[in-house]
C-alpha cells in the first residue's frame, strides 16, 4: 500500500509540474504576442504619421525634421481630400491696425536680412521649397501615450467656459485657465502676439500651454475649435521645450482632431516653420523678451480657416469641410493660459502658467498677449468688443486686462500654481 501511494504522489507531482510549465509556457506566449502585437500597432501607426523624406534635419533638441514633398502630407491621406487642390495661398488676407513690424520686439531683431525664424532646428538645415518640414515621431513618443489611438489627441475636453457653462463643467478634470475672451458676435478670426516662456512642469503627465482658441458651436458634443500657440508637454514631446503647436477638433475632442500634424486635417504649405518644432529662444525673467504673433482668419471666398505666425509665414489652411458651425463662423474666441492640475499629492500643482508670476508683476516678469484683435465679416481687423475676463481660481493663475496705444488691447496672464494661498 505504501509503495502504490507514494507512485501515485509522485506521479501527481509530476502532473502538477507538467501543468504548471504548460500554463508558464501559454502564459509567457500570449504575454509576448501582447508585446509583440503593441509593437506591430506603434510601427503600423509611425507608418502612417512620418512620411518619406526628401531630406532630413537633426535639431539640437534631439528633434528629427524631415522635408516631406508637399503631396505627400497627412492632410492627403483624408478620403475628402483625395483630389483636393492645394491652395498655395490665400485669396483674402485680412487689413488691420498694427503693423508687426513697428511694433518693437527684440525677436524680430536681426543683424542680417534674413528674417530670424524662431524655431531651434533652423540652425542645421532648411527645407527646399515644394517641401514642409514635419517632425517626426518616434516609438517613445506613441508609446507615452495612453493608447496608439490616442496619441495626438487632447486626453479631455479643454476648452474655457466663462460664463455660460454649466457649473460641473467647470473644474474640467483640474484644467485650469487664465484667459480673456469675447462671444456673442459672428466672428471670422483672431490674432495676438503672444510672450513665449518655457514654463515648469511638476510632472510628466500635466502639461503648460499659451493660445488662440476659435470656437464654434454650444460647448456640447459637436463643439468645434481650432486653437494655436505654444507649449510644454512632456507627456506628448517627451521633454521640457516650448514648442509650437496646433489643434482642431470638430466633436469636442472625442472622434476628430488632434494636434499639429498627427492627423489628416490641416494642410500645410510652408517649408520654414515646423509645427511640434521647439521655440528658441524663450524670454527669461527681468530679461530678453521674445513674442510670436498668431492670426488666424477664414478666406471668405473658399471658406478655409488659415494661419500665419509671426510677420508673414503663412502656415497653411484647415479645410473648411472638417467643421460643420466653423464652416460658417466663430462664435466665441479666447485668447490665455490653460494647465492641467492634476493634484497627485493633494495640493494644487506647481506647474507655471505663463512665466510662472502673476500679472501684477508686469513686463519682463510676467507673460502677456497683446495686440488681441478680430477678424469681422468685412475682413478687417479690429479691436474685440466686450472682452472678458475668466479664472477658476485666480490665487492660482490669474488674468489682469489692459489697453494703450502701443499694444492695442493686452493682458498679462499666468501664475505659479501652489503657493500659499493656493495650497
Ligand atoms: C473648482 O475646484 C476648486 C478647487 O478644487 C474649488 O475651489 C472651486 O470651488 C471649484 N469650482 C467649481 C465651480 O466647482
Ligand atoms: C522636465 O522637468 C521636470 C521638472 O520640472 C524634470 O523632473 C524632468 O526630468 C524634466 N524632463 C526632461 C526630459 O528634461
């Protein structure tokens, strides 16, 4: 009896080891074709967002510029615009007050006469003309992202609601906001010269921004923006640069949309200026100050949204068939600071907004927008009536509003997040 028991234990031990190499060896299987499937999803997807280079530029940020032959875009890769003919410039340029270049600006300041663009890859190559200069992204840049799928895109709706939101829409997910606006009119674009900074951010997953918003529609779930102006976002960059970017959605951030060029949308027609691409240089404190200006405007004739930045890089045009209330106008348009706080610790973030000081320091110290003007149904430029001014929480972030002859309508914006009466 002893002897059959222990060949029965024994054997059972060996059906126990059998079972349990079987289950390591399916377990490390199915783990390792996850891994491998995740792989085969971000080459698939860097497929599709980087294409084929007539040439490439390694910026001193680490950046790889590629030269992309103009046909060969995302915006092309859209079914709609498949025969679509690239407008090289547009019909209308909208006439305004302030002529940016008498404006004084130590960033339009150049010894010789090639205009100084303000993007850090500038100082190892160009691209030719019939070329756009694309940043491209890399594995690490997809695989921060919360999902392939979601790389690119806003991870929340984030768009300022003043005064007609509804009060639980307000804290937004800990996006806070600093911003001055106007509503109420048909809008068709906006400007403003905005202070570039390169303000701190407490952790990867927040993120600093300073922009242009053109908004169409109620704030439901057909919302469309178009939105401009620069940032620092580890979590979609990779590092601490401020960097210059665009957006667009026209279903409040869910389906459609994204920024810059990771998506088929925008068409660009510019071979100097690369959206994603880092700013240099940024103003320092009490120091040099440096401004880029942003104008975005609708062509009355073919309907597209486009954009310049600074004193005549015309960037390119969204298509108007992306929209559906943008195809006619905007209805509201705001202009500040927008950073996520996302209160891992349970205190307020000490992510910088702006320069990281509050308005009443003023030049040199805090951040500004100014010459904040609008585009109306004539095509002029003009002063924005009514502006208004909107903060959550302004002992965290706050706007202060102004006018003079020299900046037209300004605001200083910004804060340093945490502090003691922002605990
Ligand atoms: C938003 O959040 C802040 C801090 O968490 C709070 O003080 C404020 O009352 C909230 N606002 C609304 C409208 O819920
Ligand atoms: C970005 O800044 C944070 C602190 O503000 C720092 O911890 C982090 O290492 C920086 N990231 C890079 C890539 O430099």
């Amino acid at each position: 009896m002893e002897a059959v028991n222990l060949r029965r234990e024994k054997l059972a031990r060996v059906f126990l080891v059998c079972l349990w190499l079987w289950g390591f060896v399916t377990l490390s299987y199915a783990a390792r074709s996850g891994v491998s499937k995740q792989k085969f999803e971000v080459k698939k997807h860097l497929n599709r967002l980087n294409k084929p280079a007539v040439k490439s530029i390694q910026s001193p940020d680490g950046d790889i510029i590629d030269c992309v032959p103009i046909t060969k875009q995302p915006a092309f890769d859209h079914p709609f615009l498949k025969d679509h003919k690239i407008q090289m410039k547009p019909n209308y340029h909208p006439e305004g007050l302030f002529d940016d270049n008498k404006v004084s600006s130590s960033s339009t300041k150049s010894k010789d006469k090639e205009p100084h663009i303000p993007q850090l890859w500038h100082r190892y190559g160009k691209c030719a003309e019939g070329t756009i200069p694309m940043r491209r992204t890399k594995e690490d840049d997809v695989l921060r992202a919360s999902s392939v799928k979601r790389y690119g895109k806003k991870k929340h709706r984030s768009v300022p609601l003043p005064k007609s939101a509804e009060p639980d829409l307000i804290n937004q997910s800990g996006h806070q906001h600093a911003i001055a606006y106007v509503e109420g009119d048909k809008y068709y674009g906006a400007k403003a010269t905005i202070n570039v900074w390169e303000p701190k951010i407490q952790q990867q997953n927040e993120f600093s921004l300073s922009q242009i918003w053109l908004l169409g529609g109620s704030f439901g779930q057909d919302l469309n923006s178009i939105e401009a102006g620069w940032q620092v976002s580890p979590d979609l960059y990779g590092d601490n640069n401020t960097r210059l970017f665009t957006y667009w959605t026209s279903d409040a951030y869910q389906a459609t949309g994204c920024y810059n060029l990771l998506c088929s949308g925008f068409i660009q027609i510019n071979s100097d200026i690369a959206m994603g691409a880092s700013i240099s240089p940024v103003s320092g404190y009490r120091n040099s100050q440096y401004d880029i200006s942003i104008l975005i405007w609708k062509d009355p004739k073919e309907g597209h949204w486009w954009m310049q930045f600074g004193n005549g890089y015309v960037l390119g045009y969204w298509p108007s068939f992306l929209f559906s209330y943008l195809t006619e106008s905007a209805s509201m348009i705001e202009w500040g600071g927008e950073v996520v706080n996302s209160q891992s610790d349970g205190h307020h973030t000490s992510t910088q907004m702006g320069s990281g000081r509050f308005p009443e320091e003023g030049f040199s110290k805090a951040s500004y927008f100014r010459n904040i003007q609008v585009v109306d149904s004539s095509n002029n430029l003009k002063a924005p009536k009514g502006l208004g001014t909107f903060t959550e929480q302004s002992n965290c972030y706050d706007v202060q509003p102004g006018n003079n002859d020299d900046w037209g309508h300004f605001f200083y914006y910004g804060g340093p997040g945490k502090n003691e009466n922002c605990p």
